[in-house]
C-alpha cells in the first residue's frame, strides 16, 4: 500500500469516528484530527475533491441553462417571434434590455440577504426554478405587453445566480483555487451559447406546428421545463457553508473553516458587528469596487455581441439552421481556452493580463470585422470575439481577491459589481441595431472603446493593489483592535495555534493583482 493510500485510510477513519460519535468534549476534539500533519494533506485533497464533483457540476449544468434560457429570445427571433407578436427593431431591443432592468439592481440585495441566511441550498434552487416557470410562461405570450412582462420578471429571479454562485465558492475555496473553479462554471455560459444553439436548432427545425404551437414557443416551453427541473434536484446537491453542510462530517467542516481561515490569516465569519448594510457600506468606501463597478460596466460594453450572437452569424449568408450550427464552435474554444487562462492565473497568482489579453483579442476581432467582408475572416473574428468572455470569467473572481475580508464586505462588492456591470449589457442592446447591419461596423467601434477604457481602469486596480501590498509590507505586528482583531483570533481558535502566531502568518497576506 502506498503512502498516498495510506494517508486515504487514515482519513476514511477519523471521518467514520467524527461522523458517529455522540457530541462532547471528546467528540469536538475528534473534530481536529484532519487538521493533523499526517493526514491533513489527504484530508484536503478529498475535501476539494468532494466540491468539485458535487458543487461545481451542479452550478455549472445551472449556469448552462441560466444564459439558454436569457439567450431564447435570440434564437426564437429566427422563426418568427417578432413577427407573431409584431414587435418593431426598438421594440426588441427593449425586450432584451428590459431583463437587465431588474436582474441589475436585484444583485445586491440578492447577495447581501445570501450572505445572511444559513442555508444557500435552498435559496438558490428556490430562485432557479422561479426563472424557469417564468421563462417557460414566456411562450404564452402574444403581443408586445406580454413579453416585455415576462422577461422583466425572468430578470429577477436570475439576479441571484451568478453574483451568488461566485460568493458561494470564495466561501468554500482559497485564492489559489478559486479563479479555476469559477472559469470553469463560467464556463457554463460558454457553452451554454453553443448548446443552446444547437438545442435552439433542433427545436426550431423540428417543433414547427407540434400540437398547434410555433416551434419559437416550444424553444421556451421545453427549456424552462429542463431549467425547474434541475432546480429541485440542486436542492439536494448544493452545500451550504462550511459551518453547516450536513453531507459532511463535523472533522470536514472544521477542516473546511480552517483552510479558509490559513488562506487569509483570519477567519471567513462575520463578527457580530459585520451587518449586511455595515457590509454595503465598506465595500462603497473601498475605492477599488466602484473603479470594479465602472470598469466591468465598459467591459460588458465591449462584450456586447453574446446578445446577437446568432444574427451576427446570420451575417455570414446561411440558412436558419446552419446558422445555428456555425453559432457553436467559437464557443467550445471559448470554454477551453477559458478554462486554460484560468489555470495559468490559478497557478502564478496573476489577474490582470488574466483579464484584459483575452480584451484584445476581441478588439482584433472588431478590427477584422470592420475591415473585411469575407465568410473566413468574419468566422475569425467569431472566435476571438467568443475568447473574450475568458477575461470577464476571471472579474468576479479578481474582486474576491481584492476585497476578501470580512465576508459582508466581499459579498456586497461582488453584487455591485456584477449588478452595476450588467448596465452593460443593458446598453449593448441598442448598441448591436439591426439597421446598422448587415456589418455592424458601429456596433464593432463602440465596442473597441469600451474595451481600451476597461483596460485603463484595469491598470489603476492593478496600481492600486500595488501600492496595498507595499503598505501591508510596513504594517507593524501591533495595534489591531475591534473586528480585524476579533476575526485573527478565531482563526487562531479554528487552528489550534496563539494569536502571535496567526497575527505572523496574517502578514503573508497580500493582494493578487
């Protein structure tokens, strides 16, 4: 048997010990043994190994449907639905923008009353299954009044998945892990733009007039039934925080707490004074969430095209469902090099070229947009342009990094700047006109401003984090008083160590950048 293995069984049986005994004083102390030297390091790679085929699958498969479901209207304007409800160019615009019209100011609330309640594990199914009858009421619509209605409402409910998501795994991940987990349930939209399209072609190619009803109605139909489906099974698969799943044992969760708790040098609780409003209220001071805020705004800007995807597609000259077809495989390289970039920023602590190179890539693809007409140069262009999501995958995750502690604070600024950030996309919805196709040349220049100005405040974050680095490297071990002080010293309880000692290993901390 294998040090490795061995290591494994010594794990399975303190897990077994912890898990059965009766609470005490003997059971809390049974609940440290995975924090043990010899057995500490198996103990983790299990831990992390658990939330990656149970958490992460099962937020990524809802993240799939998430942007399917936001994207149905897209698909179903190519058989018909704005001819059926008589909507005019402005009109449809309006339609898109007016999800965001609720899903942006819904965030922040949404994440602030996450980071309050206890269990996540119904918060979050309970909101996907709601954008999922809702989604699906949208093919009952018939007129303009009625869609509008519909997808004002699918905006609310949706408001809590991503921002939500990203600060489910800052709790359960470190600094080190989190930029590849949250690339790869980014990922789900990612190729979310390219199943949904093929799925969007098999129904539309294939629904058509399917018990009386056009098949753009069955696009809605049929994805809002899988999208509550799977909502009642994450109920059963989704983890609360470390402090309280019940699918782990008590030696798990401690490990859990403490692992976090090393990450930073103090513990991931809020204190008693940590509020959700006194949260809101430090992440407004901290001047880095609204350059985050501003910044991710211009960068959706920029990454406008997701919305029109498959009428840029349609520029290419081919039927509906070709289409359709071509619409997928930028994105399956978008998923993969996605999730590349994140491993190589996991791995070397970097954000911002992380961030900002797959930017320029899009603003080449603008720039062959603009300036050819031919099928190959414009299917290029696709590519790049679906590569740059692979920087706003890396965003959520940077403003982790930058705000990590306490856990009010992170959770807000995550909302802010996800919720302010999606005025972008409001915006673009009137950014890509049809009447400024079939080249959308405007659109593309727009585009390739917004993106150079992310990039400017993109430095300035960078800057700053600098110069915060410098300053914690002056910091004196002293003079820490209120919650700083009250957060180390439960991390020096969850790790079994003094003060001194987590107030040392408090000073390796610093900010990615």
């Amino acid at each position: 048997m294998s040090l490795a293995e061995k290591d494994e069984v010594s794990v399975r049986e303190i897990e077994r010990r912890t898990s059965t005994n009766a609470p005490s004083e003997e059971s809390k102390d049974k609940d440290d043994e995975l924090l043990a030297l010899d057995v500490r390091a198996a103990a983790e790679r299990k831990l992390v190994r658990i939330l990656d085929w149970r958490l992460l699958p099962t937020i990524v498969l809802i993240f799939i449907m998430n942007y399917i479901d936001r994207n149905a209207v897209t698909a179903a304007r190519l058989k018909g639905l704005t001819q059926d409800l008589g909507l005019s160019d402005i009109q449809y615009s309006t339609v898109l923008a007016v999800l965001y019209a609720s899903y942006v100011p819904a965030q922040i609330p949404s994440n602030m009353i996450l980071n309050r309640i206890t269990r996540p594990s119904y918060y979050i199914p309970l909101c996907v299954i709601l954008w999922g009858v809702t989604s699906a009421l949208t093919g009952i619509t018939h007129n303009y009044a009625g869609i509008l209605t519909a997808r004002l409402f699918v905006g609310l409910p949706e408001a809590a998945f991503y921002p939500g998501s990203i600060y489910l795994l800052s709790r359960w991940y470190t600094r080190k892990e989190l930029a590849f987990r949250s690339a790869i349930l980014y990922g789900g939209l990612l190729i979310s733009n390219a199943f949904g399209s093929l799925m969007a072609a098999g129904i539309l190619s294939r629904m058509e007039g399917k018990l009386g009803i056009r098949a753009w109605r069955w696009v809605f139909y049929i994805e809002g039934a899988i999208t509550v489906t799977i909502g009642i099974l994450a109920i059963f698969l989704l983890p609360d925080y470390p402090h309280n799943t019940r699918w782990l044992t008590p030696a798990q969760r401690r490990l859990a707490q403490v692992r976090l708790a090393e990450d930073a040098g103090e513990a991931d609780e809020d204190v008693s004074t940590d509020s959700a409003m006194k949260g809101l209220i430090m992440a407004l001071k901290d001047p880095k969430v609204p350059i985050f805020m501003i910044m991710t705004c211009s960068q959706l800007l920029g990454l406008g095209f997701v919305n029109f995807f498959p009428t840029i597609a349609g520029t290419l000259g081919f039927s509906t469902t070709v289409t359709l077809l071509l619409a997928a495989p930028p994105w399956l390289v978008a998923t993969v090099a996605c999730c590349i970039n994140a491993w190589n920023a996991d791995r070397t602590g970097e954000r911002f070229f992380h961030v900002c190179a797959p930017w320029w890539g899009v603003i080449l693809g603008y720039i062959i947009g603009v300036s050819t007409f031919s099928i190959g140069g414009r299917y290029v262009a696709m590519f790049l342009m679906a590569c740059g999501y692979c920087g706003f995958a890396l965003t959520a995750v940077w403003v982790s990094n930058a705000v990590p502690r306490p856990p009010a604070k992170r959770a807000a600024a995550i909302g802010l700047v996800n919720g302010f950030g999606n005025l972008g996309n409001l915006i673009s919805s009137y950014v890509w006109k049809a009447e400024w196709g079939p080249d959308y040349h405007q659109s593309m220049y727009i585009g390739i401003a917004a993106l150079g100005f992310a990039t400017v405040l993109s430095i300035v974050i960078r800057y700053i984090l600098v110069f915060q680095n410098k300053r914690l490297e002056q910091e004196e071990l002293g003079n820490l008083h209120g919650a700083k002080r009250e957060r180390i010293e439960e991390a020096a309880r969850l790790e079994g160590i003094t003060f001194e000692e987590a107030l040392k290993r408090k000073k390796g901390f610093r900010y990615l950048y």
